[in-house]
C-alpha cells in the first residue's frame, strides 16, 4: 500500500475534519498511539500493554532493549500484523472460483459436495448425505456454488467483509472465524431443513463476518448505522416470501460469527488466548453436538 511521511499525511487535512489515519489519510481513526498520539485505523493499530501504539512507535521499541516478542506488532485481537493483509480473504475467494468452474466442467460434483440430510440421488440405490457419514458435505457445500449470481453475491461481500477483519482479527483467528461461522451454517440447516433438501454457498461464512463486522465497529466505537443498515437488508433477502435461501444457514453463521468475534475482540489481555481458543472450541463442539443429534433422528 502506499504510505507517505508521518508528518505529512494530515498537513492538508482540515481543522474541523474528521480525524484520519496518518498512514491512510482517507480512513477514519478513532484511536491514538499511546506514545506518540498520532491517530491510527484498525489496520493500523498495535496492541500494546497499555492501549494501542502505531507501527513506527512498535519499530522504534524494538531497538530500546525490549525483547522481540513484545515489540512485535499485533491486531487488536492479538494475531500478528502482516504484510498482506488480505492473504487469507484471497486464498477463500480463490477456492470458491475454483470450485464454481470445477462445477462449471463438470455438473455432477454438485451431487457429491451439496449439504444433503439424507437422501436417494439414483433410483434403487445407497441413501446418502451426512446422516450416511458424509460430514464431508458441511465444509465441501460451503465453497460450493451453481449460478453467477450467487457467487459474485457471496465473494462482494467475502472481499467487503473479509479484508478489514483479517487485518483486525490477524490471519489465524479470521480463518477461524470463517469456517467455524459457515459450519454453524451448515449444521443449523442440517438440523432443521428437510433431510431430501439440499444446500449450498458461502452465505453462512459470509453471515459470520457481518456479525463478527457489527462485533468490531462496536468496539472501535465506530458508526453502527451502516452496518446495521446492511444486516436489516440482508435478513429480508434471507426471510423473503418467494423462497429459495437456506435461511438456516444464514441465522446460523450470524449467531456464530457474532458470539465468536465477541470473544476475540474482548477477551482480557491476560487471558486472550484461553478466551478466544475456548470460545472457537465451544463454537466448534456445538456444532458437532447438532449434527450427532441428528444423524442419530435420520438412522
């Protein structure tokens, strides 16, 4: 990314103004370095032992005795600050694509990657779904898509969403987040719709960082109305009369990745790991928790 003089990014900027990021003049910052008081945005921002410090100031601090560990620069939910800061985010779309032209070639991979209870795909043959031992099909139907516009529906919002999460969240806990919301997806939908139904898309994973989104704007004390605004379209997309939306899937993602961002963005400094690995573990156990009660209903 491109970035300019500390002392001049905001020389331009207006008195009254916004206060902006002096490394991103055009984002909004809410937060100042606790040592030397310039602004900074979420990408930006370090956590340190008291509040936040920016990028220069944690370089500065590695040359003034301090071991590396602690003069590393972290998120805000203390992953590490990387160079890309969308690696992750590019790597899902990327999967995504590649299985919607892998579809494209060859239809009949949907058979063997839709979320699917338990059904007959061929008269007179095997059943086959999760309840035949297929769990494979809660992770495959999440990459899984058939028309256009769903996926450029889904990866906008993976691209929109996704980005400034992983920046916030770090490359691990944001990958976390992701398939621990869309497998909540998956797994609410398998208990719930019908066992002959089948499912597939993003939409769960994509529901999980709206709410992991509204989780984080939250804490940054950010302006709510947008996302708000954003949730509110979305859930009357999801509960429209004309049918069609795996509903489930997206409530599921939404529970999970909110309950799950809770977690991460406000754990206690000296207990962040323990907080944030229990809730993803929580979240995962859940989900193996509904999809062993209902493969035991289906047989």
């Amino acid at each position: 990314m491109d970035q300019q003089p500390p002392g001049e990014q905001n020389a331009s900027a207006p008195v009254d103004g916004p206060v902006t990021c002096y490394r991103h003049p055009g984002r909004e910052a809410s937060i100042r370095c606790t040592r030397c008081d310039r602004p900074v945005c979420p990408d930006c921002m370090v956590s340190a032992s008291v509040g936040f410090q920016c990028p220069d100031c944690v370089r500065q601090g590695s040359g003034t005795g301090h071991s590396p560990a602690a003069a590393r620069p972290r998120t805000i939910a203390g992953g590490s600050v990387a160079a890309d800061p969308r690696l992750i985010t590019k790597i899902l779309l990327g999967i995504n694509v590649a299985v919607f032209v892998a579809v494209l070639a060859n239809s009949a991979l949907v058979d063997d990657l839709v979320l699917l209870g338990r059904a007959n795909f061929y008269y007179g043959g095997p059943p086959e779904g999760i309840a035949e031992g297929q769990w494979y099909r809660l992770v495959t139907s999440m990459f899984l898509h058939q028309e256009v516009w769903h996926i450029a529906f889904n990866m906008l919002g993976l691209w929109w969403l996704g980005g400034p999460l992983e920046a916030a969240l770090g490359r691990t806990r944001y990958l976390a987040l992701y398939m621990l919301s869309g497998l909540a997806g998956s797994a609410l939908t398998y208990w719930l719709a019908e066992p002959n139904q089948p499912s597939l898309g993003a939409s769960g994973a994509i529901f999980g960082l709206l709410g992991a989104t509204a989780v984080l704007m939250r804490r940054l004390n950010y302006d709510m109305r947008p996302v708000f605004a954003l949730l509110a379209i979305n859930l009357v997309i999801t509960f429209n009369p004309w049918g069609g939306i795996a509903w489930q899937a997206h409530v599921g993602g939404l529970i999970a990745g909110t309950l799950i961002a809770i977690g991460m963005v406000h754990a206690p400094r000296e207990r962040r790991n323990l907080v944030q690995y229990g809730t993803c573990a929580a979240a995962l156990v859940v989900v193996v928790l509904i999809v062993v009660l209902r493969t035991a209903s289906l047989t």
